[in-house]
C-alpha cells in the first residue's frame, strides 16, 4: 500500500473511531420524554438552539425571543397538554412534544422531523 492510501486508511479509521464514541455517549443517555412541569423547569431562562438556523430563549412570565437565520423576533411560550407551545415569528402557533437527555432536546410534533437541539445558558448577541 503507498503513502495516500495508507493515510486514507488511517483518517477513515479515525473518523469511524470519532462516529463510534459519538454514538456510544448518546446511547448513555436515551432521550425521554418531559412533561409538563418538567418543561417548563428545564426551559425557564435557558436558551434551545440548533447552533447554526434557529435559536429561542425563555424567558420568565412567558416571554419568548428568537432569532431564525440573523431575524430577531418576539413572542410567547407556555406548556399545555404536557407539550411547549409557541406563539409568534414566522411559523405561528405551534405545539411540540420536549424530548431530553442531557443538554440534547427533540422538539417533535406529528408529521415532521424533530427538530434537534442544545439547550443551554443564553449566549450574546448581536
């Protein structure tokens, strides 16, 4: 074998090496499901992004900021039914099962994909 393949052959296997404990630490930790006390326990203060399209910060009394790709925006939030719903920016109403282990959230809500996220302390922005 040269050089190239060999060094392929060791970043392929450092990259499996990285995908195989990725996946080990999330099998630790299985998703559950939050109801409603548990929601807004969890979310109060804190800020749900995925890092790179969206972001929501929760803010005490019901207050909700976003910001979708640099848009900053207000609304609301408050748990009903054992779900998050959210009011205003440009999707509207809309209810979403909290899934959580960690600091990893699914919001799910039938018919879509989850949207995947990090909850964590709110960040500066601009």
């Amino acid at each position: 074998m040269n050089r190239s393949g060999l060094r392929a052959g060791r970043i392929g296997g450092a990259l499996g090496l990285i995908a195989g404990l990725t996946l080990a630490a999330s099998a630790r930790e299985p998703l559950r499901k939050l109801r409603g006390p548990e929601i807004a326990r969890r979310l109060t203060g804190m800020e749900l992004t995925d890092e790179v399209h969206w972001t929501y910060i929760f803010q005490k009394g019901g207050r909700l900021t976003s910001v979708s790709l640099g848009t900053r925006s207000t609304g609301t939030w408050r748990v009903q039914n054992n779900e998050l719903c959210l009011d205003g920016g440009p999707d509207g109403h809309r209810c979403f099962e909290v899934w959580n282990a960690g600091q990893r959230v699914e919001l799910r809500r039938e018919g879509i994909l989850p949207n995947d996220a990090i909850l964590q302390k709110p960040q500066a922005r601009r």
